[in-house]
C-alpha cells in the first residue's frame, strides 16, 4: 500500500484541446453502439510516455533532471489521430485506443532513451515494448470484452483530421477522485532544437 505522501506520477505529451475534442467526438460516435465500456474524459487524455506508480516527493527533480537532459536535443513532433485498436487484441477488446500517425520513430527513439536513463536511477523499465496510443475506454470489469468492438471499427477504422504538433513533455501528479483520475501538471519540459528544414 502506498505511504500516504507519496506521489502518483506519470511522464506524458499533453494533447491540446482541439484533438481531445476530437477525441470526444469519436467517443460519442462509439457510445451508440458499444456497451459495457468506462470512457476516459476526454480532457484527461494524453499520450504516456512513462507510468512512474507512488514515488517519493523528493524524488521528482531526479526525475525531471534526467528528462530535462533528454528533451533539450529533441525537436517538436508532429502526429495525426490514425487507426484505432484494442488492448490485449481485437478478439478480446479490454481497452480501445486510437493510434497515431506522424513522428512515431523519433518518439519512440526518445522513450528508449528515457527508459534507459530512468533505469539507471532506479526507475524500472516497463517489459512491453512501447505502443503510442491514446485510451478511449476500459472494459467495465476486469474480466469483461467490449462487445462490438471489432465489427465498428472494421467499418471505419481511421479516425479523420486530428493534426497536431508535441512541442515538449509534462510530468503530471495523478489523484483517484471518485469522479475519476485528477492530473495537476508537477512539470514541463520543453523540447528545445530547431526543427530541421527539407
């Protein structure tokens, strides 16, 4: 159990809110024909790049130290909304997302690097290779599927639009509220090289 001061982090790209509107949009088309789903408010969605679980207070300018190191070289990303997709498989959807389209190999090059760089200041890296994604909803029960799931975005699964450029990473604080996760920004890391021309 966690000690009681301690702090619920995670390092994400927050989304601006013109794709978390977007976002909800979808959500509201699924919402007509799915069942048994929790949706994700849209305006608490973002792309995580590291769950960091209860960490200690003190342990955050360790942490911001170590991506502060590796943002400064990174250039601004681009992305669009792609293919959307379920967690463990579309067999047995548990968790709905959409995928994205764009910078995937530079992001992904920098969550190694971030991953690697945490490992080595007692941060463990997560075993599942990375999959970018922004979660629209969760199965109701733990051993529940979505039903329909498959069948709806087999008639569409490319969400539209949904462009949108990460010009840096944030630190958020998760509090579980029993209206739902609160996230409060801890801190912002700017990526800072120009974006190259060509």
């Amino acid at each position: 159990m966690a000690d009681e001061k301690t702090v619920r982090a995670f390092l994400a790209v927050d989304l601006p809110r013109e794709i978390k509107d977007e976002i909800g949009a979808v959500q509201e088309r699924l919402k007509q024909d799915l069942e048994g789903i929790r949706w994700t408010r849209p305006e608490g969605i973002h792309l995580t790049l590291k769950f960091f679980g209860d960490i200690q207070p003190s342990r955050i300018d360790e942490i911001a130290d170590v991506v502060a190191g590796r943002t400064t070289d990174v250039a601004p990303l681009s992305f669009s909304l792609g293919t959307m997709g379920a967690f463990p498989h579309l067999e047995r959807p548990r968790v709905l997302w959409i995928g994205l389209d764009g910078d995937i190999k530079r992001l992904a090059t920098l969550q190694r690097a971030l991953e690697k760089d945490l490992d080595g200041v007692g941060f463990k890296s997560e075993k599942r290779s990375f999959t970018p994604h922004l979660t629209l909803g969760r199965a109701r029960s733990s051993r529940g599927i979505i039903i329909g799931f498959r069948e709806k975005i087999a008639e569409r699964r490319v969400v539209s639009g949904g462009t949108f450029t990460a010009s840096g990473l944030t630190l958020f604080r998760s509090e579980l509220k029993p209206g739902g996760a609160v996230y409060t920004r801890l801190r912002d890391f700017s990526f800072d090289a120009p974006v190259m021309g060509g």
